[in-house]
C-alpha cells in the first residue's frame, strides 16, 4: 500500500513538472521535426508522469524502506519526545517563515537571486534547531504547563496529607550491581517510583558484555537485581527513556535527571554522593543506611571477637563483627586466630563505612 502511494505521487508530481517544462526545453533548444502535439502542455505532463513511474521500479523500494525506519523510530519514542521535537520543529518553522518575509521584498538583483538559497538554509537550520530544543527541553517544559503542575500537586497532595512527599528515586549503576536495593524494597522502606534510567542499562550493558569476569559477572547480577524489583517486587519501576546527549558522564546524567524530575538519587557511590551535596540534590546512600541499623557500640563496651590477620600499624590484628563491620584491635597481633574478649575504645563513621578500635581486655586489666 506504501509502495503504491509513493508510485502515485511521483505519478502526480511528473505529471505537473512535464506539464510545466518539457513544453519550455522543447522551445529552449529549438527542436524541430518535433509533432506539434508534444509542445502541448498536457502531452508533457503525461510524458513526465510516464517517466517519473518507470524511474520509481528503480528507487520506491528504498523510499518505502526508509519511511519504514522512520515510522519505526518514531512508534518507539516516547509520546512526549514526539510531541516536543514536533512543537519545535513548528515553532522553528514559523520563526523562518516570518524572517523571510521582509527578505522577499529585497529589489536588490545580485542579492534577490542568492536570497532563495540564503532563507531555504535559515528555514532548514531554525527547523532543526527548534526541534532539538523542544526535544532535549521537554522535562523542563513540561513543568511549565498548568495541567501538569496541578497534576504534579494532586499525586503530592495524595501521596501524604501530612506534606510528606514521595518523590521519584533514581537508580544509579553501583546500586544496582550492589543488589541490596531490591533487599530494601523487598521490606517497604523505600516508597515511590523506581526511576531506572536508560542510560544507566546501557552501562549496565556494557559491564555485562565486558571481557573482564568479574566485571561480566557484576553486570550480569545488576541485570538479574533489575529483573527481580520489575517482576517479583511490590514496587513502580519506570524506565526513563530520555536522555542528556550534551553530557557524557553517567554520574551527571544522573544529578540532571534528579533537578529535572525533582528526584532523589539512590547509590552507594561515595563520591557521587558528594557530588549529589554539591549540586544540591537529594541523594539516598545505600552505605548509610547499612551503618544506621548497625547495633550501636560506644566506648567502654566489652566483646568477643576472633583476630584473623595482622593490621597496618605495629602490632595490630584485623576482627569484623557478623555484619562486616572491621574491628581494629590494638595489640591484637599477638592474638591472630583467637577469638578474645576486648573493650571499645572510639568508633569511627564515615559514609564509606564503619571502623570501631579496641584493645584486648586483658591488656585493659594488666593497666
């Protein structure tokens, strides 16, 4: 059915353009012993039309084709990125048509005859320059139209009458490989919408495909993690289709993605967390809510511990406790492959983790 309307209009368009010049090439180079029929007008245009229907058996196959990926491409697009790059398009086309409005009326003779190409190029550029800005400014336009802030308000106002707010949490690659997010939501802690960006799957790809075991590995496990929270889990997941083509790192993408969406980052990232500190954005670290339900030690509690290897310091050992938390003990050297009752002495908490340094008990009693 394509075929057949590409056929059609290049039957019409053939048609009008032997209608229009084959009659004109006929008086331009003078052509004689020519039957007077085929200065008609209307001979041409069924000259051109015959013509332009044989050419399409050569080439309709590869329009059909094209406008095929095309329409594929854009049934893929989400409705918005549509919806956007075509108010762009529009707005850009509008802006060339009214700057070459005053253009047309130049008398000048060298100037009017370079004009046509000069204002075909400015429709061409603004068209694709409005269509690139609606495109990649859709979120942010978005925001901007009354139907969806009251919208924006009413899921807020539903999500807690109290001004709680469940807002989006994004995804970034090192939780998703970690695997304890899906523990997390498993339990209910975590509320609203999974955001898993498209460019953090592409990562994730990536790490799956790698040459490097360990690093296939990890990426195959952050694949199964993902599929677990989509499938088996209580949970919204979204998939963000969209991305940021005027920024390369991941980890920026992902602080853009939480202005945009007004969101929250979720990593155990220790430097994307600063980052997300500096950009002012709210961020979910995974590390930090491991240490908080840690048991609380303070200083002057007593524990049995075994000492497994030596430390960095003289004359250190090396215990963790169940959760993996690292003891240091002092003077614990003496003791490796012992399990010894010792005394905290200070804890300290970091978002990278948590140390806690102690001393042997019986060194505490010789003092």
């Amino acid at each position: 059915m394509l075929k057949r309307i590409v056929q059609l209009f290049f039957i019409l368009a053939g048609a009008t353009l032997g209608f229009i010049f084959i009659p004109e090439l006929i008086a331009l180079f003078n052509l004689t012993g020519i039957p007077a029929w085929l200065t008609n007008p209307y001979a041409g245009g069924l000259i051109g039309a015959v013509l332009l229907f044989l050419a399409t058996f050569w080439f309709a196959d590869y329009i059909v084709n094209g406008m095929k990926l095309i329409e594929e491409a854009i049934v893929r697009a989400p409705v918005t990125d549509v919806l956007f790059g075509t108010l762009g398009l529009v707005f850009g086309l509008v802006v060339a048509f009214l700057i070459g409005i005053p253009l047309n009326s130049v008398a000048i003779p060298v100037i009017s005859s370079v004009l046509p190409i000069f204002i075909t190029f400015i429709t061409f550029f603004l068209g694709y320059f409005g269509f690139q800005v609606g495109f990649k400014k859709r979120d942010e336009l978005m925001s901007l139209f009354p139907a969806s802030r009251a919208a924006a308000k009413d899921k807020k106002r539903e999500d807690g009458e109290t001004g709680s707010q469940s807002k989006d949490k994004i995804l970034d690659t090192s939780v998703i490989i970690d695997g304890r997010i899906a523990d997390i939501c498993q339990t209910g802690f975590i509320e609203g919408t999974m955001v898993i960006p498209e460019f953090v799957l592409e990562e994730l790809q990536h790490i799956a495909d790698s040459s490097d075991v360990l690093k296939r590995n990890r990426g195959r496990r952050g694949l199964d993690i993902l599929n677990k929270v989509q499938k088996e889990l209580a949970v919204e997941v979204e998939i963000y289709e969209g991305d940021f083509e005027e920024i390369q790192e991941v980890d920026s993408k992902l602080v853009k993605l939480a202005k945009v969406r007004n969101g929250m980052v979720v990593t155990n990232d220790f430097n994307l967390n600063k980052v997300c500190d500096l950009q002012g954005v709210e961020v979910l670290n995974i590390n930090d809510l491991a240490n908080a339900v840690k048991p609380v030690v303070l200083p002057g509690e007593e524990m049995h511990v075994q000492v497994i290897k030596d430390g960095k310091e003289q004359n250190q050992g090396i215990a963790y406790l169940d959760d993996g938390t690292m003891i240091v003990v002092e003077g614990g050297r003496d003791y490796i492959g012992k399990t010894i009752e010792v005394v905290v002495t200070s804890v300290l908490q970091t978002s990278a983790g948590r140390m806690i340094f102690a001393k042997p008990k019986l060194m505490e009693k010789a003092l």
